[in-house]
C-alpha cells in the first residue's frame, strides 16, 4: 500500500519535471521569444535584444528554468505577457471550471457507464452488441461535435439549457449545474460508453471465474453474487481505465471549453497558445501535471482499497 | 506494481466451441470507406466537383442540392469538395503521428523485450512518466511557438504515444521469445538480428495492427481538434476540424454545415475502431482456434428407445438422499454433441459414492449438473436430479436456489481460486451462515469460527482475518471445506479436492473429509480419477468412460473384481498395484474419444483387449453380473481381477 503510494508519487516528480522543463525549453528555443510577442509589430533585433535582457531572457536556460522553479515554489508563476496578469489569478480563475467539467464528466461515465456494463454482462450477446456499438460510437465521436449538436438541440432548439458561458457556484448554484450540465454530458457520455464497455467485459470474466460458481454452490444469492462479490473484483481494471479517461479528459476540457466559451484552464491555455504567451502556458502545464497526478493517486488508492493483494504489497 | 493498463485482451465469455469466422461484413465496410477517404484525398483535384477555396457568395448557405451535393458554407463554397480537400491535412497528420509512433515505439518495444533487463527497465519507466503527461499541454506549447505547425503537433503526438506502444509491444515479444523455436534459432547459430528480423517481428506484427488502428483513430481526433480550435490549419485552406468551428460560429442560422464534416471524422474514427476490433477477432480466432468438430455419422445414438435397465430397477428407496437418474448433458450449439450420456447412479445417506474415470470421461461435468452449475454453452437435455424427493432438474426454477449450499454443497480442484480474493476468509464463510441460518453478523462470525476449528484449523481467528492470497493450498482447501459446510448441506460432492495439493497435504486432507463424514452424517460424491483414493475413502464406486457409467458396485467388490476392462485397466494402472511388481507399470493404450466422437459400439472397444466383432457393432446396456454390480461390457466374465493378471 505505502509502497504502491511511494512509487506513485516518486513517478510524479520526474513527471513535473519534464512536463515544466519540456515546456520551458521550448519557450527558450522560440525565434525572438517573447520579447517579440511583446512588441508586436514594433519588434526589431536590437529592441528584442534590450527586453530580452531586460527580462532575463539572456541567461543560460538552466538559470532561468531554476528561478521560474524557485518563484514557482513560492506560489509565483510570472505574469502573462499580453496583459500582465498573474499567471496563478488567471488559472486559479479557470481551475474551477475545469474541475466541475472533469469531476461532472467522470461522475457522469461512472453512473452511467458502470450500470450498463454490468447490466448487458448479465445479458450475453444481446447487451455486448448494445455496449460494443455505443462505445465504438462514444470512442469515435469527436467531442467538439457532440458538444455542438447537444448544445443545438437544448439551447437553440429546447431553449432549456444555456448554450455557453460559466456560472461559479458562488453565484448561483443552480445556474451552475445549467452552465456545466451540458459540457459534462458532451465530456461524460462518451466516458461511459467507455466504461460500459470495459466494466462489461471484467464482469464477464470474473463472472467466470471458480469461485464465482462456489459461490453459486452455497447457495449466495445471484444479485449478492453480481453486486457485492463479481462487481467488486471487476472494478480495478474499470477505476484504472477512469484514470487514463482523466487524462484524456484534459484535451476534452480544452475542446469543449472553447465550445462552449468557459474560460478554463484548457481555453486559457489555448488562447496563450495562440497569442505565444508562454509564461501562462508553463503555468498551465504545472496545473494540468497536478490534476493528472492527484487522478493517479487517487486511482491508486482506489484500487488498493478494493484489491486486498495490492494492499498488503 | 508498475502503471496499471487495463488488461490488453480482456477475457471473453468462454464459449464451449467458437467458429472462426472472417472479416465481418462491418469489418470490410470500415475498410472500404477509410479506402474512399483515402482515394478522395489523395485524387481530390479530380474527383471534388469545385474548387475548395473559391467563394460564391450567390450560393452562401444552401442546403443539399443535386448541384452542391452536401450543401454550401457561408462563402458559398462546395462543402462536400471542402471535405474531400480537407482529408488532405488529417490524412498527412495521422500518417506522420503513426509513423513516429509504430517507428519509435515498435522498435523500442521489440528491442526491450528482447534484449530484456535494464533496457526493459528503462523504457517501462520511461513509459510509465509518458502515460501520465497531459500530453495536451506540450503540444499547445509547441504550438506556441511554431505557430499552425500541425506537423510538429502531429509527430510530436506520435512521440508521446510511443512509449505506451513500446511497454506492449515488448510483453508481445517477450511472449514470443519465451517460444522454444526462438531458443532453437539462438542455438543454432543465428544473430540476435537475423532472429529479430525473421522470427520476432513477424510475430507481433499482428498486435501491432491493432494497436495502430486504435491510435490512428486518436490521432485523427486530435488532428481536427487542433484544428477546430484554429492552431492548425488556416482559412481558407479546408480541414474538417475548422468546417467544424466554422459550422459553429453560423448555428444561429442553421444547423447543417456542422453535420457533413463533423460525421465524416466519426465515420473515418468508427471505420479505424471497427478494423481495430476485427483485426483483434481474427487475431484471437488465429490463436485459440477450435479443434475441427468432426461432424461424420459415426455418432453414438444418444436417445433411447427403451429407459435404461438399472433405471427402471433403482426405485428411491427411503434412506436415498440423492438419486440421478438417466442424466444428460450436451453443448448447447446446433451440434448438441453430448458430453454425459444418460447417468444413473443414487446416493445413500451417509454414504460416499466415488465417480472415477480418465480425464474427459463426463465427471466432473454430471458432477456439475447435479448442483446445476453446468458452465455457459451446457446443458442438461434429459434425466432427473431428485434430493429430498425433489427433482430437481424438471422442477421450479427456483428449486436448485434453497437446495444450494444448504442441501447440496461442491468443493472443487484450485481450493484458492474457489475464494473470492477481496474478502477475509471469515467474511466469506460468516457470508454463507447468513445466508442460510438467518443469523446477526456477530453470531455469523462466531460460528464461521467454529466451523474453522472444525475443520481443524489452528488459531481460527487469525485464519479468519486473513485474505485467500495469504493462505497456503492445504488451509484454503479447508477454508473451501468449512464454507461448504456453512450450510449444514446433507451431500457435499467434491471434484477432486486434492489434486491441486501436495501430496502430503492430499492425505490429510482426504482424513479430514472422512472424519467430516463420520461426525456430521454427511453423504458425499467423490470425484477422482485415483483408485487409491476412491479406495480409501468410499463404499461405492461409478466408473464413467465417455460420457457413460461403465460399471458401478460396491467398493469391496469392485476392487476384488472389477467386471469392466475399463476398470480393470485402471486400476492396472495405479502405481498402488504396480508395487508389488517389477513389471514397468501398465497403461491403457490409445486415449478417450474426442467429445462427439464417440464409437457407435461399446465405446471402449478400440482400447479393449477383450474386444471382437459384436463390441464394434452394437451398443452395450448395462448389465446386472452381480447384486449391486452392473457393467457396461458383454465379456464381463473374463475380466480378471488385477491382483490375479499380474500374478500370472
């Protein structure tokens, strides 16, 4: 268990590294950098040449990449180069909207997704060719376009759901479960459809297993048998999948913030890629290195919790 | 534990017999439209009716007409010549990601599990950092620098999917390098690369297939994501991600020029899932491709005229707790070829039947039909099950559900695979007394305890709070044994208990069964294919040789004169009679008919040395040679004992 978690997270710090390092040689390999970007079209070599300097951009890489991690370590992530912004108020804006997309999203899957699974398990042939083609469909659907037809269909045709924008629960809490119900269903249905799919097929093989029929020959009851003993056993390859459904989730948010105009951290990002602001870039790329590691480690306590033998290891 | 991937071939239902079937038709009609895609993209100038980037304002916003086939964009632009034009970037950018992805990580993989040890090490871990890097993020990054540079994205893309693809394919060809012609090639003299080339790599090419359909399919989702979110791509040149976007900006007024881009990408991802999946079938169909079922005539009549002999004459006698009659079992697949055919044999209480044969013979499955825990793809086609004056076979539904542990209990081989690994060992028996006693958890608990200690083991409470994994073959099999008993069942039909176990573990376990016996009244049915233990442990014995009981009689008088060649074969065999001898120990040439082959005779005659004409031709009824003893063979009386044969 200590160790499982231990490995985990020394597998983490190699993963900040190179997620913050990747981004920050980047950065640094840019023709004219961010001096340029600052000064747009006014930009020539000898005024890049003074801001770079002025903006430390003339050191060595490893100087700087170490006083973006020192100020980092401090909770400073530098300012935006368009608008001078701090980098933590800008994605500390966005992170919430991220997170009630991501967790509403693997809510969703979770609920919908397990259930079914387990249910067309139960029903061979005809539940497995249900299953099989909504999660071809919901492995091959691009989300930007399932986001637009929901959102036509509820906002411009219904008129029940709003089409775009972001309500913090702070505001109103009903206007935030509106804002995210349908970018959480464009993210979560396709996750369940996933999920259905794989929690279908480890119910099938546990259910095959010997000791489901010793079970079945004390005389356990076939919903006890299904629910606690079955389900149980065929949900860590099911928690594992939610992990890297997460991670995908995170090009998801990005797609489907834009869609749905929520400035999260994926638009946020997307906008400083467009605009070549790297310094919130960077930023975004601790974030999302974060979220991914806490959805690891939280898989991995899950996982731990139901498997006896990773426990004891 | 490493990074935990979900299992890269999740089990199947195991059907008894599946048919390898080609390509489904959905197979070829994903291949036939990724192919039109394809085609359409690479000849676009000549098959797109207009050019892609040339406005119309005159036909902005149409709808589908003969003459724009699906509609027109708010320039007036063609969108189905669009589509065809814009297949180009995604084509190019899927071929890009792919090819960085199968070059690094095929290579990588096949190199790993080959040469093994660090290298492996390195590129597991490497993986493992890889797996969990929002790749999204790095990709933006790039792109800020080198602006609309969908081809970096695109290899880049390849690169971070790399790693995952080396960690599987080095399990694959660790897989094949364990295969013997791989250790044959390397004593012979070839190098590592010669071996590489000519007997790994040919080997994982199939996994590989798969796993590339998949990632293209991925990687298309992400070619027009990056260029629905405008970072690829530029107007006016056409992609189907920025159709998409463009669509978007102009719902308010109309719906329809989101549809035809957005549903040609989920075509070309379902067609790239579809081949993954079919190429996977095929995969699977190639390795566990089922024995050819031979379907000629020379099949054994399975239906009766008359009822069998010993049916009519068994009638259930008061002091009968189990009574099978005329049983049988067949697969449910329109062969229906029978794997039990038509068992009869009763259960006294208190007593032990034993049911020995070769492996193959329908044991272990009457055994199974008797508590109605026949696998899926099984069924029993005729016979009766009567516990406690019930049938249960022909009875309610719901009959076997309140006989089940509480009548009738089952251990079985693999005493650790029969436990559920997630629960105490405590948790699972207590689970059982519940279920049939009606009793509070603590009660529960206490008398999983007890039943612990019953079946001898020491410390029962640390037993009980110890999960399956932690428990040695011979404490599992007694944990089996006490969650068995956890019903008070009045039978408990074991399926070779102990051939899991050592053979130290095997004889104690064989004393505790007995001993069980005597202090609980319990009947049982052992099921082995080991006189020894048939001998030790029973008072009456059914042999069963392909799907029919071959004799039956009471234990002493079976082992004094066996009347069936079969049986006498058997015990010739058992190294218990061998002992004495310094003959090389005897075994019963040839080997059990496949299932659905079975003789149209006696089913033993081409193994009989007793065998002539008459036993090739017609069926053998069984047959009354004694009180209580019924044989399956028309020359019983010629059967020696095996005492007397190896005497002589």
């Amino acid at each position: 268990m200590l160790r499982t978690l231990s490995r985990r997270l020394a597998l983490s710090v190699p993963l900040f590294f190179v997620v913050t390092f990747l981004t920050f040689v980047l950065m640094a390999l840019t023709p004219g950098g961010v001096s340029a970007t600052i000064l747009g079209t006014s930009a020539t070599p000898a005024k890049i040449a003074e801001l770079n300097r002025q903006l430390g951009l003339n050191r060595p890489i490893l100087v700087q990449y170490w006083d973006w991690l020192s100020d980092a370590g401090h909770g400073n992530l530098g300012n935006s180069v368009v608008n001078n912004e701090a980098v933590t108020r800008l994605l500390g804006d966005g992170l919430p909207v991220t997170l009630s997309l991501i967790v509403g999203a693997v809510v969703v899957a979770v609920v919908l997704g397990v259930p079914l699974g387990v249910l067309s398990a139960r029903r061979a042939r005809t539940g497995g060719q249900v299953v099989d083609a909504l999660s071809l469909v919901g492995y091959a659907v691009p989300n930007y376009f399932l986001g637009i037809m929901l959102g036509y269909l509820f906002s411009n045709v219904l008129d029940v759901l709003p089409a775009s924008g972001y309500t913090p629960p702070a505001v109103s809490l009903s206007g935030w479960f509106e804002s995210i119900t349908l970018p959480v269903l464009t993210l979560g249905l396709p996750g369940a459809a996933l999920l259905a799919r794989q929690t279908r097929q480890s119910m099938i093989e546990v259910l095959g297993r010997d000791y489901i029929r010793s079970l079945r020959a004390r005389g356990i009851s076939e919903p006890v048998i299904v629910y606690k003993h079955a389900l149980r056993n065929a949900m860590g390859n099911v928690v594992t999948l939610l992990g890297i459904y997460v991670v995908g989730l995170l090009l998801g948010t990005t797609l489907i913030e834009t869609v749905f105009a929520m400035r999260g951290l994926g638009s946020v990002a997307v906008t400083a890629t467009s605009q070549h602001d790297l310094p919130v870039i960077e930023g975004a790329a601790l974030y999302f290195t974060i979220i991914v590691v806490v959805a690891f480690v939280l898989v991995d306590l899950i996982r731990a919790w139901l498997n006896p033998k990773l426990r004891s290891q | 534990m490493r990074t935990p991937v979900p299992d890269a071939e999740p089990a199947r239902p195991r059907r008894w017999r599946r048919s390898l079937t080609g390509p489904s038709w959905l197979a070829i009609v994903a291949a036939a439209v990724l192919l039109l895609l394809i085609v359409a993209a690479v000849f676009a100038p000549w098959i797109a009716p207009y050019k892609p980037t040339v406005n119309e304002l005159g036909d902005a916003y149409q709808t589908p007409s003969l003459e724009h086939l699906l509609g027109t964009d708010e320039f007036g632009r063609d969108l189905l010549s669009r589509i065809i034009y814009g297949g180009r970037v995604s084509l190019i950018g899927v071929a890009e990601a792919v090819g960085v992805f199968v070059v690094l990580g095929a290579t990588l993989g096949v190199v790993a599990g080959y040469v093994g040890g660090l290298v492996d090490t390195v590129v597991t871990w490497v993986a493992d950092v890889f797996f969990a890097l929002p790749g999204i993020i790095v990709i933006l990054a790039t792109l800020s620098i080198l602006a609309n540079n969908i081809t970096a994205a695109m290899l880049l893309l390849g690169v971070l999917g790399a790693p995952a693809l080396a960690v599987f394919m080095a399990g694959a060809t660790k897989t094949v390098r364990a295969e013997p012609y791989i250790a044959a090639a390397r004593v012979t003299g070839l190098r590592t690369r010669q071996i590489l080339v000519r007997h790994v790599v040919p080997q994982v090419i199939a996994p590989l297939t798969v796993q590339v359909s998949l990632f293209a399919g991925a990687a298309l989702l992400f070619q027009t994501g990056l260029d629905f979110l405008g970072l690829g791509t530029q107007p006016p040149q056409p992609s189907w991600g920025a159709m998409v976007n463009d669509g978007a900006s102009h719902l308010g007024r109309d719906l329809w020029m989101v549809v035809p881009p957005g549903a040609v990408v989920l075509l070309a991802v379902m067609s790239l899932g579809l081949l993954g999946d079919a190429l996977q079938d095929l995969r699977r169909g190639r390795l566990r491709a089922p024995a050819p079922v031979n379907t000629h005539a020379y099949r054994a009549r399975t239906d009766r005229d008359e009822p069998d002999a010993r049916a009519v004459a068994a009638s259930a006698e008061p002091e009968t707790v189990l009574a099978v009659r005329e049983l049988s079992v067949a697969t449910e697949d329109s062969g229906r070829t029978p794997i039990v055919d038509n068992v009869t044999f009763e259960l006294r209480a208190g007593s032990c039947l034993g049911i020995v044969g070769e492996s193959g013979c329908g044991k272990t499955m009457t055994a199974l039909a008797v508590i109605g825990l026949l696998p899926d793809g099984v069924t029993t086609t005729g016979g009766s099950v009567t516990f406690a004056g019930k049938d249960l076979i022909g009875g309610a539904p719901r009959s076997y559900r309140t006989v089940r542990g509480s009548g009738i209990a089952m251990i079985s081989q693999e005493p650790v695979a029969n436990l559920d690994p997630s629960f105490t060992v405590g948790a699972q028996i207590a689970e059982v007394v519940r279920r049939h006693a009606h009793v509070r958890h603590k009660q529960a608990y206490q008398e999983a305890l007890r039943l612990l200690t019953q079946v001898r083991l020491p410390d029962a409470k640390q037993v009980a709070k110890r999960y399956p994994h932690q428990l040695s073959g011979g404490m599992a099999q007694r944990v089996v044994i006490a969650a068995a008993l956890a019903g008070r069942p009045k039978v408990l039909i074991a399926d070779e208990p102990t051939t899991a176990l050592d053979v130290t573990v095997q004889a104690e376990i064989l004393q505790l069964l007995r001993e069980l016996r005597r202090e609980t009244g319990l009947a049982m049915i052992l099921v082995s294919h080991d006189w020894g233990i048939i001998a030790d442990s029973c008072d009456a014995a059914v042999v069963m040789y392909a799907g029919q009981v071959v004799e039956e009689s009471a234990i002493s008088q079976m082992f004094e004169h066996p009347r069936h060649p079969y049986s006498e074969g058997l015990m010739r065999s058992n190294p218990y009679y061998a002992l004495n001898t310094r003959a090389q120990l005897p075994s019963i040439r040839g080997s059990v008919p496949r299932l659905g082959d079975w003789p149209l005779g006696c089913r033993f005659a081409p193994r009989c040395g007793y065998a002539t004409e008459e036993c090739l031709t017609a069926q053998v009824e069984l047959l009354s040679v004694d009180t209580g003893h019924w044989t399956r063979c028309i020359h019983s009386d010629q059967v020696a004992a095996p005492g007397e044969v190896l005497a002589s």
